[in-house]
C-alpha cells in the first residue's frame, strides 16, 4: 500500500474494555487544513478494515478536506485472527438478525461519535459508508441514531429499506 503523505494516517489498536482491541484506520486532511466531513467506513462480514482502504482513498481523492475512519468490526470471523465481522453471523437467521444488529448499534454509535469530536465535525457533515454486513449495520445506524448524520452510503446491503444515497457530495438522504 503506498500512502502519500504518512502524516496523514494513523494506524490504531482501541483497548476495548473486558474485551480485544479494535484496529481503527485513520486517513486525515493535511495539517494545515481541518476535516470538515467525516467518512466512516465498514467493511463486508469475513474480511477487516485493511478492505476498506482502497476505498476510503478514491473517496479520499474527491473530498480531500474529509477525514476517513476505517475501524475493523467488533467480532472474530471465524479462526482467522484477521477477519472480522460487525456482529455474529453464526446459526445467523431471518428471526435473529436485526437483533443482533440492534445489539451493536450503541458501539457503532459511540466510535462515531468519538470520531467526530476527535475531528471536530459536525453529524451532519457525517457519512457512513458501509459494504455488505457493513451496509447494513450503516444503514441501521442511520435509522436508529436520534440524531442520524448526513447520509449513509452503502452497497450489497442485505436490508429491505430503500434509504440511500449515492456518493455525488455529501447531503441529506
């Protein structure tokens, strides 16, 4: 992977307590200019932030003043100690998804939040941009939050909902 400007990303594990640490990417605007969006990205069941890079560059490439948070899911994959996944995919079903999803949205909520204070941007200048498993818990994020950001982008997201916008500019779904 070639980065650019290495003062721009951090790499970081996140001490969870009573449980693993979480490896957060971070891609930043330069220095000299503050983040006026936040983009968070989460990645498909099975793989780990590293697939969201690529990515969170070409996002990077068109809103340059936005800062990128590519956090890896909560649960292992698997004996893979490098998939992942947001919540547990196994004897998953129809009668048990969404509650397993509602179960992690208060993490979810609390990583966005950390970020957007950790940059100083807004909710509405906020974005979640999710893939598969990813998608969907944006998506649901985007619907439970009170106060939800700007828009959710995703795709391949296994959900029934029609809430989605597309990645033109950031804006209100």
């Amino acid at each position: 992977m070639r980065i650019c400007c290495p003062d721009q990303f951090t790499e970081r594990l996140l001490r969870r307590e009573n449980g693993p640490m979480q490896q957060v990417y971070r891609f930043g605007p330069t220095p000299e200019q503050p983040a006026r969006h936040l983009f968070v990205f989460l990645h498909a069941s099975g793989t780990d932030a590293r697939s969201m890079i690529p990515a969170a560059f070409k996002y990077q490439g068109r809103f340059p003043s936005a800062a990128l948070v590519v956090p890896s899911g909560f649960f292992l994959y698997g004996q893979a100690p490098e998939a992942k996944q947001w919540f547990s995919t196994k004897n998953l079903s129809p009668e048990n998804r969404m509650a397993r999803v509602k179960a992690i949205l208060p993490r979810i909520e609390q990583l966005v939040r950390r970020e957007q204070t950790n940059y100083g941007v807004a909710r509405e200048h906020t974005v979640l941009i999710g893939y598969s498993q990813g998608g969907t818990v944006a998506l649901e994020a985007i619907k439970a939050c009170a106060c939800p950001p700007a828009s959710t982008w995703f795709t391949a997201a296994t959900t029934r909902s029609s809430r989605a916008c597309t990645p033109s500019a950031p804006r209100a779904c």
